[in-house]
C-alpha cells in the first residue's frame, strides 16, 4: 500500500539515523523476542539497508532486516545488488511490500520491533501521514516503533519522529553535523511532513526550533571550545527554560536533541 517515490539514497545517508537506533533505540533491539526489523521504502539502492543491518549487528548479532518497497524492479535490483557485494546470507532479505508491510507471506506473521521509514513520507501529502503511522503500528510488535525520518541529500541534517505502537508520536528527533553548522534551526528544511509545514509563527515546532537558535546564539562564547561544547549548552538552556528535552545530556555532543511530541504540536 503506497507509491512510489523518488528513490534517491546514497552511502551512509542515514548514518545519524542508524547512530539513534544504536543508542537509544538499542535496548528495544535488544530487548526483542525477535529482532526483526523493516527498512520501509529504502529505495532505488540496497546500500542503506545493509549498511543499517551491519550497525544494528552490533547490537544485536541476530537481527534480521527486510528491506520493503512496492516497485518491483527496485526489489530486483536491492536483492541482485546484495548478492555482488558478496552480502547475502547475513541477515538482510528485501521483498514487495508497503504501509501494510507486504503480503502475509512476507514477514510470515512476524512483527517487526522496528521500522525504518527515510524520506518516505515526506513525498505524500500531509494528510496521508496519520494514517499511514497507524497502519504501520498495526503491524509492529508489542513497544515496537517507527521511525519517520528525513534528512539532506549527504545525511547531515536529520529529523525524525518516533512513533509508538499506538501509531501515536512519542518525541521528535533531531540530529546536526556540528562542524560548521550556522544554527540548530537549519533542520527546518528537513522536517517530516507532518510538521513542515506548520513550521510557521505561532506553531509550537516553530517556536521549538526558534528557541534552539536563541539558545545556541546565547551559548556564543563556547564556541571557542567547540561546536560541541556549544551545542550541548544550548540544549541544557532549553531544558533549564522548561522545554520537555527527552533522553541523556550524553547525546547532545553528538549534534543529536530530543523533544516530547506534544511540545511541538504533534
């Protein structure tokens, strides 16, 4: 169920993406009867896939990945792709499938604990969204989570909201190439669909993003210290304003804040 989309994707695109699921989303992972997980609409490469089963590995050894797409030709290339760079049999499959996540056959009745949807949605219009999460959180496992997620052409700015088994958003997450960045509200760009476009004056996503950028103009004077420095500080002021900043202060030096859903409007 869905359409095809552009397709684009590229090596280590979504290696942000990846790093969340490794550290924060790895106890879910590892805490899974069956650790299977779906790549939803990986595209025209099987590149990203694979590259997130080798991470997820890590994690947990026997994880499985199904990577899922509705464009059969995209399947085709995915599985024959796989097999030239000598990965098959290591754990990644691809197979037809949408928002329902294929035919029965497909995953065998199994329910994955994670799914990866990558700049998926943002090419359907905003009101397809809520019930495409819902569809999909039919399917995970009991505490299962999808990733809706969107990011830059060179995966350096990256936004995702997280979303519970309920197929209601838990938190939005974002995660920024600290070297160089101008400010934190650059990710606008990038936002998914579901709060693109309401990042406007007046909507709560816009206020979020405007007080990052106040908070990392404030911490100005660390920057001599470094971009990290700098940004973990921004991260701790807006937490310190009463903003409901989500998950361990260990991750903000990475480029990567976490935000409860309801406090950007979602």
């Amino acid at each position: 169920m869905g359409r095809p989309t552009r397709g684009t994707t590229g090596t280590n695109r979504l290696r942000r993406l990846d790093r969340w699921l490794t550290g924060p989303g790895a106890a879910l992972l590892r805490a899974a009867d069956d650790p299977l997980v779906v790549d939803l609409g990986y595209g025209a490469s099987h590149t990203t896939t694979a590259e997130m089963a080798a991470r997820l590995r890590v994690v947990r050894p026997d994880v499985e990945v199904v990577g899922l797409e509705i464009d059969p030709e995209r399947v085709r290339a995915a599985a024959e792709g796989l097999q030239r760079a000598g990965l098959g049999g290591t754990g990644v499959r691809f197979a037809l499938g949408g928002f329902e996540l294929g035919a029965p056959e497909v995953l065998g009745g199994r329910r994955p604990v994670v799914v990866r949807a990558a700049n998926v949605l943002r090419q359907y219009p905003v009101a397809e969204v809520g019930p495409a999460w819902r569809l999909v959180a039919s399917r995970l496992a009991p505490g299962g989570l999808l990733l809706d997620a969107t990011c830059d052409e060179v995966g350096r700015r990256v936004a995702v909201v997280v979303v519970g088994d309920d197929g209601e958003p838990r938190e939005l997450v974002l995660s920024l190439r600290l070297a160089g960045l101008e400010r934190p509200g650059v990710v606008a760009e990038r936002l998914p669909k579901a709060l693109i476009e309401r990042n406007v004056p007046g909507e709560p996503v816009h206020a979020w993003l405007a007080a990052l950028d106040d908070a990392w103009a404030r911490e100005a004077p660390l920057a001599v210290f470094g971009a990290r420095q700098r940004f973990a500080a921004a991260c701790a002021r807006v937490r310190a304003e009463g903003w409901p900043v989500l998950g361990r202060p260990g991750r903000w030096p990475l480029g990567e804040v976490a935000v409860a859903a309801g406090a950007v409007g979602l």
